[in-house]
C-alpha cells in the first residue's frame, strides 16, 4: 500500500472508531459490537506502525475514551486514569511478557485479574470520608457522578482507617439485576438496555441520583490512582490493603510466577466465565512488583506493565451462531 492509499484507509478507520467512540463513552449506546471496534482499531494501529509519520496525537489509537458530557461537573484527575493494552491471543500474551522482560531485565510476577465489564470510577478519600467520585471521561478530564456513586451500598461512605487515598475501579450491573430491569422496561414500553455495561454507566450518567439508588449497582476496586503509603511494594500487596480499608475487591484474583501460569488462568476463566454473576470481557494481567511498573512506565494511552486479554465477545459468539442455525 503506497503512503497515499494507507492516509485514506486510515483517516476512514478514524472517522469511523471516533464515532464508535463517542457512541460508546459519551452516549452509552453502540451501534457496533465490541469485536467490530476492536477489529478496526486493530487495523488501525497495524496501519499506523507501517506508516509511524502518519500518527497524529488526536488519532483514537493515542486517546482514551471520550469527551465528558457537559451535563456534569468537570472533574481533573490527578493521575490520568489511562485505558489498557490488548492481547488477542496467547502468542499476544507471549508478546508481552518478553517485553516486560526485556523492559525490565528481570524476571517478573504477574497479577491476573477479572477484566469486570462495566464503567471506571474513582473514588477519592479524605481521611477516610468518601469526598468524590468520579468516571474516567477522557482519561485526563471525567465526569462529577459522587452523588449516584455514594447510591452503591458497596461503597463505603467512610473507610476503616482514616486514610487518604483515590482509588480506581469498575462500577457494573450484576446479571440478575441487568435482566430483571430490562423486564420492567419492556412491560413499561422502554427500550430495554444492550448489555449490562450500557445499563451500568446509563444509570451512573443520570443527573437523578434516585435512578442509580434503584438499579442495584456494584462495584470491584483494583487499584490506587494517588496514595501516600509507603508500606505496600507490590500490587497483589496492594489489593489486600484496599480489603482491609472496608473496600470492595474482587476474590479471583491471582498471583502468577510466569507466562504459562497466566494463560492457564486465561483458559480456566474461558470456560467458568458463564458462572460469575456479573459480566467479565477478558482477563487483566498486571506486572506485580512496584518498582518493576515503574520502570516500565506508560505509553500515551496505557500501561506498558499491564494487558487486558480480551475474550472473543460473546455477543459476537451469539451472533455467529444465530448466523449457523439459521443456515
Ligand atoms: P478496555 O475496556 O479495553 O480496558 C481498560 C479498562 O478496563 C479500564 O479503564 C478499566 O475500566 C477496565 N477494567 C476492568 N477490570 C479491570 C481490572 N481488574 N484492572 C484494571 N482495569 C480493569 O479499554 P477502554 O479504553 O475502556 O475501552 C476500549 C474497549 O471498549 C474496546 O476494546 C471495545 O471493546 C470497547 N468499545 C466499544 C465500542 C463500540 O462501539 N462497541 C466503542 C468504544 C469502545
């Protein structure tokens, strides 16, 4: 492809993904499957590491998420509250463990974790008093939603020790929760949500906190925007600490010595995937070790100390397979 052709490609692929992206992130409603995004945003970044003198800072491949709705009070994050990078497969998985290596020069531990399907918050602390929450909005900028947030019975209003501390997570819509209230929405005429992850963040993005009160939300933390605690030197260290503070982590996670012992885990949640009470989009692989991250660093958009493996979408699944039956 000639440097002329690949600019047309790849300005439709822009054009397109940004669309998908304010559907998705501002408007809480996709017109695209998951797995069509993450395909074109794929051919994207594979076009654009082709032709690096045609990324642009304002390309999707370089952004988080979307622009905050105007409706809210603007909130600026402390630490950029980034997305993550994707592994599609085990050789993808393999990729990134020989880059965490080469980065650091060491051998590592990882931390694999519950990708929960649903929406980032952050919660901010102040000696030990839930002062604000917010959404991750464009990464730098999110979304004042503390009112809706404080409505999560699993958010505690004050911690079990005085600390300050922001906090970062996933707020979601059980399963159960997700189908009972499509079933009143449909008897009251009401669209009915797409999935769980749309009913989740519609309800945290309405300016009526009474909504988000009767929606049983919930919500897993897993990591630590800003805090001065010089006890923790691990992130599995860190997950056991934000327990002992009263805050809700998930239970699956895992603490794995090498690659192998990662995709294990990858492939034992494949198959137990169907059993968790809430939905799930891939497993999240974190490099353990502090200083290891921080020598790692970031890149404009993500972590390089941690992947999201991503699941073959199970709605593209359902579709594939009405697709067959009807054949
Ligand atoms: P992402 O969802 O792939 O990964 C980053 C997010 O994972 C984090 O922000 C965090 O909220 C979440 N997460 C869940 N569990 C976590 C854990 N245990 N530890 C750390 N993080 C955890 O990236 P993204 O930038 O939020 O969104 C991109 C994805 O969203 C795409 O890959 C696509 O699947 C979907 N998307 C779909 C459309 C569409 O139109 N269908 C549009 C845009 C994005």
């Amino acid at each position: 492809m000639s440097p002329n052709e690949a600019q047309e490609v790849i300005e439709d692929l822009r054009k397109k993904l940004d669309q998908y992206n304010y559907e998705y992130h501002t408007l809480d409603n996709p017109s695209v499957l998951d797995y069509e995004y993450d395909q074109k945003m794929r051919e994207l970044l594979d076009l654009e590491s082709q032709f690096p003198d045609l990324v642009t800072a304002d390309s999707p491949t370089q952004r988080v998420g979307d622009e905050p709705l105007d409706a809210f009070q603007k909130v600026q994050h402390n630490v950029a509250m980034l997305s993550l990078g994707n592994a599609f497969d085990e050789q993808e998985l393999r990729d990134f463990d020989r880059r965490v290596r080469e980065g650091t020069g060491e051998e590592v531990t990882y931390v694999c974790e519950l990708k929960i399907d649903g929406l980032a918050v952050s919660l901010r602390y102040e000696d030990g008093v839930l002062v604000q929450g917010a959404t991750r909005g464009d990464g730098t900028t999110g979304e004042d939603i503390t009112k809706n947030l404080r409505t999560i019975r699993s958010i505690p209003l004050r911690l079990r020790k005085p600390e300050t501390i922001e906090v970062r997570g996933e707020a979601f819509m059980p399963k159960k929760s997700f189908l009972a209230l499509n079933e009143t929405r449909e008897s009251n005429g009401d669209e009915p949500f797409a999935n769980p992850r749309n009913a989740a963040a519609g309800s945290l993005r309405q300016l009526d906190p009474k909504i988000a009160a009767k929606r049983n939300l919930d919500i897993f933390l897993y990591g630590v925007g800003r805090w001065q605690d010089e006890s923790t030197r691990a992130h599995s260290e860190r997950l056991q600490e934000l327990k002992k503070l009263g805050l809700k982590t998930n239970p699956e996670w895992k603490k794995c010595n090498d690659i192998d012992e990662v995709i294990d885990y990858v492939h034992s949640w494949v198959e137990r995937r169907p059993d968790l009470d809430y939905e799930i989009d891939g497993i999240v692989i974190k490099v353990d070790r502090l200083d290891q991250q921080q020598a790692l660093g970031f890149t404009a958009k993500s972590p390089r100390w941690a992947t999201a493996y991503k699941f073959p979408a199970e709605e593209a699944v359902t579709k594939l397979n009405k697709i067959e039956l009807s054949v």
